[in-house]
C-alpha cells in the first residue's frame, strides 16, 4: 500500500506546505537523507499558540504536535514528490513551549511520534529528543524537525 493510500485509510488529508518564516528551507536533501526544519502546528488553518502548563493542556499539546507531524509530512511531500521515497523516519526533535514545571514533554511529543508510526508502520518508529523552551517562534505551542532516511 503506498504512503498516499495509508493516510486515506487514515483520513489525513495533508495541507499545503508552510512556507518558511525566516531564511532557511523548509527540507535540504542530502544523499539519502532528508532534513525537515522545524514546522509548526497549524489546526483548521489556524497557529496552535500558548505555553503548556499554563494556557494549553496536555491534550491539545499532543493535537499541536501530532499537526507539526502532519506538516512534517507535507514538507516531505512537496520536497520528494512522493511519500514513497521514506525508508524510514530516523529521528524527531521536539519543542515545547512550557512552564518551567510541566514535566510532560515527552506525553505531548508523542502527538508526532504516534503518527510517524501509524503512517509509516515499523519504519516510523524513531529516535527522538523532546524539550521544554521558555518561548518558541510566533508563540507556537509546539515545533518538532525531523530527520528522515530516503530511498536509494
């Protein structure tokens, strides 16, 4: 079943990809890796903002970044053509816009993790890192990157 086909199967329809908000590329291939920079959530159009612990709760932290997955996904899409290329998803980071006492990080990094593995079963499952930061860009609730192997 191709990539395409599986997010039908799981009702994901992929937005249009972000444009970058400052000067770098959305994706920067290299050989048979791929570089996915930081993306941001973006539900029913709208930028997913807040800090959790504070104005954002554990739920809508996990909906903010399984939306970053979801827009991992477009970047991949639009850089490559075809999801088909993804031999497997290597590594996510993770950031949190949190509280200096929310200590749940990795329960909301799991909203990208979780849909790397339901859309690209085995080759999905990564190594990740997930973070806690005081602020991040636009005051987005969320930003995760990625590292993804291609194909030859």
């Amino acid at each position: 079943m191709s990539i395409e086909a599986r997010l039908a199967e799981l009702g994901i329809t992929l937005p249009p990809a972000a444009a970058p908000v400052a000067s770098y590329v959305p994706v920067v291939v290299s050989g048979n890796t791929a570089y996915v920079s930081g993306q941001l959530p973006f539900i029913g159009g709208q930028l997913a903002t807040g800090r959790l612990g504070e104005s954002v709760t554990l739920e809508q932290g996990l909906a903010a970044a399984r939306a970053c997955g979801v827009m991992i996904l477009s970047q991949l899409q639009a850089a490559l053509g075809s999801l088909d290329r993804v031999e497997r998803i290597v590594k996510l980071g993770a950031f949190v816009n949190s509280t200096a006492d929310f200590t749940d990080q990795a329960k909301v990094a799991n909203g990208a993790s979780d849909l790397m593995a339901e859309v690209f079963g085995e080759a999905g499952r990564h190594a990740r890192a997930a973070v806690g930061v005081p602020v991040l860009p636009l005051g987005a609730a969320v930003e995760v990157d990625a590292i993804v192997a291609l194909k030859p």
